[in-house]
C-alpha cells in the first residue's frame, strides 16, 4: 500500500479513498521490522488483548463488517461470539503477523474494488441500531476514524514494546 495523505484529485470520493488508505498503511508500516513476539505481547496490564497482531486483525475484521455485513448485507461469518465478542484479538495471538498483515491487505485491496464500483449515495443493506441505513460516505467515514483511532494505539503499543517511534 502507498503511504500518502495527499489525493490525486480533490473530489470527495478521492479524498475519502486516500485518507482511508493511508490510515490503513499506517497500521501496516507501524509493524515493519516487529519480532512476533513483540507483535503478539500485550503490555497494557489492564487490556490483555491490546496486541499489535490483535489491533491490525481488529482492523481487518471492523472492514469485514462494514463492507460485506453492513453494506452488502451478508451473513455475519466473523469470528467473534456472543461468548467471546472480541475474539479477532484474541485470535490474532496465534497467527503469523506476516499472515494477519497480508490478510490485511489483500482484504483492502477488494474493498477498494468494492468502493469504486458503488455511488457515495449507496445506502447499506443492513441498517444500524437506530433503523437508519448509513450510505457508502458514512462507511468510509467511520473505517477512517476507527482506523486511525486504532493507529494512535498502535503506535504507543510499538513504543512500549520496542522503542521503536515515528510516522
């Protein structure tokens, strides 16, 4: 994935896409050159599931919902239970990071298929808990937040696990 915040073209679809995308390369270049054991360490006393391995799967599995259940209105096939509701991250501790962060990409790179051949305007299948259904906008919108939200945990996780800091 290309790392950059800055848009080919100014329209909205474009902006939304680049930001998107670049938030997603983030998660991956934040994990370049990390030990697996590093990458499956949860240093946080009080989060035992705060893995970077465990974040970039949350990462992947958030997209899964919102494009294929939410958007598309696919069956939920995640792996989270009503048992284990955030078993993406639990899991995540017994995968290769190699293995988590191509699944990673390789999901991306479909739903940019995805995105390109759908209007802004598109609303999801499957609506939210208030009976409203978000469009396409609001989609890319709020994998945006979330995965930045999730990069600024990303990037204090790195540091404490190895000292390794930056962009």
């Amino acid at each position: 994935m290309t790392r950059t915040d800055s848009p080919p073209a100014w329209d909205e679809r474009t902006q939304l896409i680049t930001f998107l995308d670049y938030a997603r390369a983030t998660a991956v270049a934040k994990c370049e050159g990390l030990s697996q054991e590093d990458a499956v360490r949860a240093p946080l006393p009080g989060s035992p599931l705060m893995t970077l391995a465990g974040l970039v799967n949350h990462l992947r599995w958030v997209e899964y919902f919102w494009f294929e259940v939410a958007f598309l209105g696919g069956e939920d096939k995640g792996p989270w239970t009503d048992e284990d509701p955030d078993r993406e991250m639990r899991i995540a501790v017994d995968m290769p990071l190699a293995v988590v962060l191509a699944e990673y990409e390789e999901q991306c790179a479909r739903y940019r298929e995805l995105v390109a051949a759908h209007d802004l305007d598109t609303p999801a299948k499957q609506p939210r808990r208030d009976g409203r259904h978000p469009d396409l906008r609001w989609v890319l919108l709020h994998l945006v937040e979330e995965t930045a939200r999730h990069n600024g945990h990303i990037d204090i996780i790195r540091e404490i696990v190895d000292g390794t800091t930056g962009d």
